[in-house]
C-alpha cells in the first residue's frame, strides 16, 4: 500500500507548521474587512472573487513581514501565483495593470488600507531564527533518516523475495533487472553483459543477495523530490 504523503510533502508540512507558529495570521473579522474594503475584487487585476468557491487569496505586502491587516490585501490566485517571492507590490501592480491611470487608482486605493491599520509586527527575531535553524536542521537530519530507512527496508524486501525463490528452487530472469541507480543502491554494481533473455540459476551456494540486488528491481524507481529537490526546498525557503 502506497504512503500517505511522500517525504517532501510531509517537510512541506513541517515547514508550514513552524511559520504557522510564528504567523499565526488574520482573524474571521480582519479577513471580513479585507473583502469588504476591496469589494470583493483583486487589489491587483480586479478581477471578481467568490469566496464562496473560494476564489480570494490573501497576500503579503512585503512578503518579509508577518500577516497582519497593515500587511495583507486580497488577490485573485492568479496575482498570487504570478507574483514573484521578492517582488515589490508596486512593480507587480504595474505588470498586471498596464493602463497608467488604472494602475494609479488602485495603487492608491492599496496605500490608503495599508495607513488605516496598525504597523505591523516584526516577523523574526534573533531568538525565533535561532529556533527555526534548530528546526530545519532537525528537519534536514529526519529527511537523511528517512532515505536510510527507505533503502534499509527495499533491502530487507528483496532478501526476503531472494529467498523465497531459492528455497522453491525459481530462476530470476536478467531482464527485470535495475542495476546501480545512483539514488537508489551505493557503490558499482555486478555486471550486466548477459543477453537479457537469459535466466540466472540459483543452486544452494549462490550468494543470494547479490543476485537479488541485480535481478529484482522489476521497474526504475521514479525519482522522488527528496534525492535532490529537498535539498533546494530548504535552501529557497529560507528567509
């Protein structure tokens, strides 16, 4: 049975958890007013928003700085997908609406919300990056645990499927055979010059394990996010 979440959705998850604690985010009434001010349109594009099929987004002003009413408008999820992670509102308002005078208006109309509400709170500290390092390093050392456990127990499959077929006395053909995937078994692998149409016996003085490592990957295993892209997860996430 497959897993629930593969390894980098659940890192996903974790990471979302630690800036869920230190962002808790807006309240029902900050969002209502939200809506509300902006009429229930984009403050980029002005496109209509349903929020009963759940079409609004909420989106940082300055992406640096925790959610609150100073710091958040309403966006379609367009505007919020387009929006490059470090791109100022402004240089974004003006690649989304180019009309000059169109784009004026709804710039102002961004600048008056953000001075009707309070400044809004310092995201980080020096303890908080202390904590969340600690965090992501720990998150870092579980994805490595995970990938040990993962080729520890494919191992353990295989020996098992090794030896059930030496004991019913079973050839294993070449042709299912994967060898050396560089993410998948370490180090060089036994050869694989014979024709793939030939089978491999396996008489009671076989080293089973070597043969099972050669010969029952029946399929590549596709490649996963945490042999690589994990790595760069973390490294784009962090602030």
């Amino acid at each position: 049975m497959a897993a629930d979440h593969t390894i980098s959705q659940a890192v996903t998850k974790m990471r979302g958890t630690v800036w869920a604690i230190v962002d808790p985010g807006l309240s029902k009434p900050d969002i209502n007013a939200l809506y509300v001010y902006f009429e229930h349109h984009c403050a980029f594009c002005d496109a209509p928003l349903n929020r009963q099929k759940h079409e609004g987004r909420l989106d940082r002003i300055d992406r640096g700085v925790a959610h609150a009413s100073g710091n958040t408008f309403v966006v379609c999820s367009t505007c919020r997908k387009t929006r490059q992670v470090r791109e100022k509102w402004e240089a974004f308002l003006r690649r989304r609406c180019p009309d000059p005078a169109l784009c004026a208006v709804r710039a102002d109309r961004i600048r008056a919300w953000i001075a009707q509400q309070p400044p809004p709170p310092a995201l980080v500290s020096p303890t908080i990056e202390e904590i969340t390092e600690r965090l992501f390093q720990l998150q870092d050392a579980w994805v490595r645990a995970c990938g040990e456990l993962r080729l520890e127990a494919r191992r353990l499959r295989q020996q098992i499927t090794v030896d059930e077929a030496t004991a019913e006395g079973t050839d294993i053909p070449v042709s299912t055979a994967i060898v050396d995937e560089q993410h998948d078994l370490p180090g060089p692998g036994p050869s694989t010059s014979q024709s793939s149409d030939a089978a491999i016996p396996l008489p009671a003085n076989t080293d089973a394990m070597r043969l099972g490592l050669k010969a029952l990957a029946r399929r590549p295993r596709r490649r996963t996010a945490e042999d690589g892209a994990v790595e760069q997860l973390h490294r784009a996430e962090r602030p």
